[in-house]
C-alpha cells in the first residue's frame, strides 16, 4: 500500500491494526444479518386510503374531547382498544389522548405519499407505504407528551411533520 | 517558491487546474448569492423587489444554495486535487491525458446548466436529503454532467497509479476520494434504475440520493484527512501519521463504500432496510479513520505546543478544521434523535471539511497557479471568523436541540429550560452570521486572486 519511497517496515504494525479493527466493525453491521433475515414486517394489514380515513372520521366523532391542538388538530380520547391514527402531508391525526396503564391497538396509515412513522414511546419506526395500515399495541406506563415526527422525506413541510401523543392519567 | 513535492505542471494541467479551482470557488460564490436571495426572499419590502413571487422562490433559492455549497464545491476541490496528483505522479505527462481537459469542460456545462431552472424559476424544490433537486430536466442534466466530467478526471489519475514512480500519502489520499466518488456514482446510477418510474417526486429523489449521498460524504471525509496531512506537513514539517498508516486509513474508507451496490441487490430501494443500511455504514465505516488522523494531528500540536505558527493562515485553518471536525464526531453520537442536535453534527463536520479545503486552497492550489495570497492576514481573518463562526453555530444548534428535548419540568426548571434555549439561538444565530462573512471573505479573496494576473 506504500509508495517505494518509503521504508518498507516503517509504520507496518499501527497500519495493519487499524485495518483488522475497520474489518471487525464493518463485520458487526447489522445490515449483513438482514440480508440473511430481513427485518420482520411491521404487523399490518391492505386497507384504502378512504376506508381508513372513515374509521379515523367515526372515532373523531364520537370521541372528540371538544379541544384543539396549536396547529388547530382535534383531540380525541378513545377508549382502550382499537384506535386509529392517519397521517398525510404533513401531519397525523387527530391528537390522541390516550390513559396509563391501559392497552390500546394504534393502527396508523398513510392517505397520501410514503411517509415514516417514528414514535419511541410505541417502539416504533417504520415506513407507512400507501394502501397498508400498521399496527402498534402499547399500554402507557407514566403520564406525559410523547412525540412522534415523520422519518421519511416526503415534501417541503417533512422536517415539520410531527405530533405528540398526550398520556394522561386514568381516571 | 514552490515545494520540493510540488507536482510538474505543464501549460495543459495548470489550465485545469485553474478551471477546476475556478470551478470551486464559483460554486461558493453562487451559493453565497443564492444565500442573499434567501435573506431577501425573507425580508418584508425587499422581497417585493425580487423579479418572481418570493414564496415560490424560497425553496428554489435554498435547493441551489444546498447544491452548490455541499456538492458543487466539495467536487471542485476533488477535480482540483484530481488534477494536481495525476501531475504529480506522471511526472507531468498523464496516460489517456485528454481525458482531463474533456472531463473539466463537461464539468463547467454542468455547472452553468445546474444554476439554470432556479434563475429561469422553473422547477418544483425537493429538500430531500444530501443533493436536494430542483426537479426540471436541466438540473439532472447539470448533475450528470458534473459527476460525469469529474469522473473522466478521477479515471485518468487511476489510470496512471501503475507503474508510478513515486506516490505520495496524499496521493493515496485523492485516488482513494476518487475511488469512492466513482462508488457514489454507481449508486446514483443503480438507484435510478431500480426505483420504479411510478414513485412519487419526494420518495424518487430521497431515494436516489440517498445511497450515494451517503458515499460522497466518504469522499468529503477522505478531502479533509488529504487536507490535514498537507497543511500539517507544509507548516508543522511533519504529518500527522506515517505515510503508511495514511494509506491505510484512506483504504479502509474506499474497502468501507465497495459492499454499497451490494445494498441495492439484497433490499428493497425504497424500503426501511436500504435507508438504515446506509446509515449504519456511515457509523461503522466513516468513525475510525478520521479518527486516526485527528488523533495524530492533535498529538502533533500538542507536542509542539511552545512552537505553533500562529501566524500562518494554512496553521489557522488546519487546527479550526481539525477542532470543528472534533465537536462534529462527538455530535453524532446523538445522530438520530429529531431535534437539532442531528444537523448540528453534519454543520460542524462539513464546516471542517470546508475549512481543510479552504486553507489547501490558499497554501496549495494558488501557489501552485503562481497566484499566491498578496498578504497573510485577510486570509487567516477569513479562516478565524468562518471557522470560530461554524463553532459556534454548530455548539448553538447543538445547545438548542438538547434544551428542546420535550422534558417532564415544572416551574422554575422550566424557565431554565427555556433560558438555555433562548440563550444558544442566539450564539447560534450570531455564529452563522460570523461564518457567513469568513465565508463571503474567502471567496472574495479567492476570486480576486483566480482574476488578477500572475506575479512575476
Ligand atoms: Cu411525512
């Protein structure tokens, strides 16, 4: 690897250790193993991008606390179960308020483009490809804001699509 | 008085290199103009005055600012260095030496195309990731014809590596950037042919960027490890690591971006597996070999603490590179979290970057063209504000993200919260305009030198 001009034991050892220790990180990327055993899919199931909106329409109606978020979203407080979650450019509605240490079912799709959802208080980062809808079960341990934001460019408004998910205590 | 390394060129290779230097600084200077049509574009009477609606405008005008400051500028440098290697290892007298004209002038045209749509305001903005479009066939064209013309210069120097005589650790240097920009470009090329043609305008163009624009950071990474070993060398006497451990760290980048393609075979490009793939090659491929020579060159420093030329602006500018590329590393231990501590990290890691090749712009390239700086001093200023300025607007915006982590407070923590949020905006709205006028600076000095005549 060196030029002729260089002595050729000089810095062989510091130059040798570095590339084994490249080889053993670039060994350790996860990436090789999904080539193998690709990610699991997110768990979901094939639904229009209108049938969706109507199920997230049905429990707005009839769960809407009456109250509305800065950026002028609906907050709605379902009961535990199955509840629903629609995002399209560039925003996810309606603002859900959900209660500690109950379980609910978010199911989450997309009315328009790809989007990513990211939302760590579900463990969940995953792409939302148009004509799918995801699920993600979670029961809220402490009360508080939990953000979730879109982790797939999808337009000029992309790095403002974010929202919070409010858990508040049950009552 | 030229170097003792300093590579024979002939009136051919000195005229590309002038046009890949010129090349360079021009794509500074338009995204310096773009950069005050957005400030315009922004400002209540004075966006009136603007010959197109300025809401329209704004994004186009950011889409070119991005463009040429991030990849028209970054692929300059590289012709440049390009050039000056492929002398310097043929002895002035390339294999296959047309290829470097033709590829230069096929750069220049892409360049003027690039700029076209967004004077013309046609074509709608992208801001996806890496190389933000501005979606009209000229701009595309302006790129592939940039990458293209860039790639004829890497081939030639390739070409000429067997049999060289004698090939300097910088050489490695710039034919392993150029190894990589050409893996950038096969990604680039497999990207537009898998993503099918039915994809919407912001998934196609995150998607087709998205691999290669993470490879061409490994060809900027590989600019500024180039730029730390010639500066060190011209004002320390010494490099930072042996040529050999050099070499070394400059071949673990290019083995790092070779499994790349390989992505594009084994998972879906528009899939969750390609974009966290890439990522993690950043993480796992770019971390250690910067590391080496940052390590190197700061030991250097240390040890020479009682005798460091100050005074020269090449000095200047390496030790603010090589600190700005520090806070850079430690940033982006928190890539990934959604608030500003993520473009923290790439502001001070390309700020660095710019810095190493804005100060081999001064001690190398112009020299090299008979045009060294007439004094010193404004050129260490535009060093010191770009640099101090690029600190303080990257630790700000670090500061500020940190603080906006939604956390659970009450009361008084609150206002401290929030105080600390307040008082980082504000050093790192005051340090970008700081970087902001070492940058208008050095392009001043720049051009004025590239146009006067030479000294005799
Ligand atoms: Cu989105």
């Amino acid at each position: 690897m060196n030029g002729p001009g260089h002595p050729a034991s000089e810095g062989r050892a510091p130059a040798i250790l570095l590339v084994a220790a490249a080889v053993v990180l670039l060994a350790l990327m996860p990436a090789w193993r999904w080539m193998a055993r690709p990610l699991p899919p997110p768990e979901g199931y094939a639904i229009s991008a209108e049938a969706f909106s109507a199920k997230v329409d049905a429990m707005t109606a009839r769960h809407a606390t009456g109250e509305k978020t800065e950026d002028g979203g609906t907050v709605v407080r379902p009961p535990p179960g199955d509840v629903y979650l629609l995002a399209s450019r560039w925003r996810f509605d309606p603002a859900l308020e959900l209660e500690v240490g109950r379980t609910y079912r978010l199911h989450v799709a997309t009315a328009d483009v790809t989007h990513g959802f990211n939302f760590p208080l579900g463990g969940a980062d995953f792409l939302l490809v148009p004509g799918h809808a995801y699920v993600v079960t979670l029961t809220p341990a402490h009360p508080g804001d939990f953000a979730m934001q879109c982790s797939e460019y999808c337009g000029q408004s992309h790095s403002r699509m974010k929202s919070q998910v409010r858990i508040v205590p049950s009552r | 008085m030229p170097a003792p390394d300093s590579p024979v060129l002939t009136a051919s290779l000195r005229g590309e290199l002038r046009g890949w230097a010129a090349l360079a600084v021009a794509a500074l200077a338009v995204a310096g103009i773009f950069a005050l049509l957005l400030a315009f574009a922004r400002t209540p009477k004075l966006q009136n005055l603007l010959p197109w609606p300025w809401e329209q405008f704004f994004f186009k005008a950011l889409v070119t600012h991005v463009v040429y400051s991030m990849v028209v500028w970054f692929l300059g440098a590289l012709g440049a260095l390009t050039v000056l290697s492929t002398a310097r290892i043929s002895g002035g007298h390339p294999r296959a030496g047309s290829l470097g004209p033709v590829g230069m002038w096929t750069a220049v045209a892409g360049f003027a195309l690039l700029s076209t749509p967004a004077l013309l305001n046609q074509g709608e903005p992208s801001l996806n990731n890496y190389v933000p479009v501005l979606v009209h066939p000229l701009y595309y064209a302006g790129l592939g014809l940039l990458g293209g013309g860039l790639a004829l210069g890497v081939l030639r120097l390739l070409l000429n590596l067997p049999g060289a005589a004698r090939i300097e650790a910088s050489d490695w240097g710039v034919a392993s950037a150029g190894t990589v920009f050409l893996m950038a470009l096969a990604c680039f090329g497999l990207a537009s042919a898998l993503i099918p043609p039915d994809t919407g305008e912001a998934a196609f163009n995150e998607r087709l960027f998205w691999g290669g624009g993470h490879v061409l950071q490994f060809v900027n990474t590989l600019l500024a490890m180039v730029g730390w070993q010639v500066l060190s060398e011209r004002t320390l006497g010494e490099p930072p690591v042996g040529p050999r451990l050099f070499a070394a760290s400059a071949a673990v980048l290019v083995l790092a971006v070779l499994p790349a393609p390989l992505f594009y075979a084994a998972f879906d490009v528009l899939g969750r597996e390609h974009r966290d793939a890439f990522t993690q090659l950043l993480w796992y491929g770019l971390s250690l070999p910067p590391a080496v020579v940052l390590l190197g060159a700061l030991g250097l420093t240390a040890r020479r603490r009682s005798s460091l030329p100050w005074r020269s602006p090449a000095f200047v500018g390496l030790i603010l590179s090589l600190v700005l590329f520090a806070a850079g590393g430690v940033m982006g231990f928190f890539l990934g979290v959604g608030d500003t501590r993520t473009p923290s990290h790439y502001h001070a890691s390309l700020g660095a970057v710019n810095l190493a090749l804005m100060a081999l712009y001064f001690s190398l390239l112009l020299p090299l063209l008979g045009l060294p700086a007439r004094r010193d001093g404004p050129v260490r200023w535009s060093f010191l504000l770009y640099g101090v300025g690029q600190i303080l607007f990257s630790i700000g915006m670090f500061v500020a993200g940190a603080a906006g982590v939604p956390r659970k407070t009450a009361g008084v923590e609150q206002h401290l919260d929030s105080f600390a949020k307040y008082a980082s905006m504000l050093v790192y709205g005051s340090g970008g305009v700081i970087a902001v006028v070492g940058g208008i600076l050095f392009v001043w000095l720049a051009s004025a030198r590239l146009l006067s005549r030479r000294t005799p």
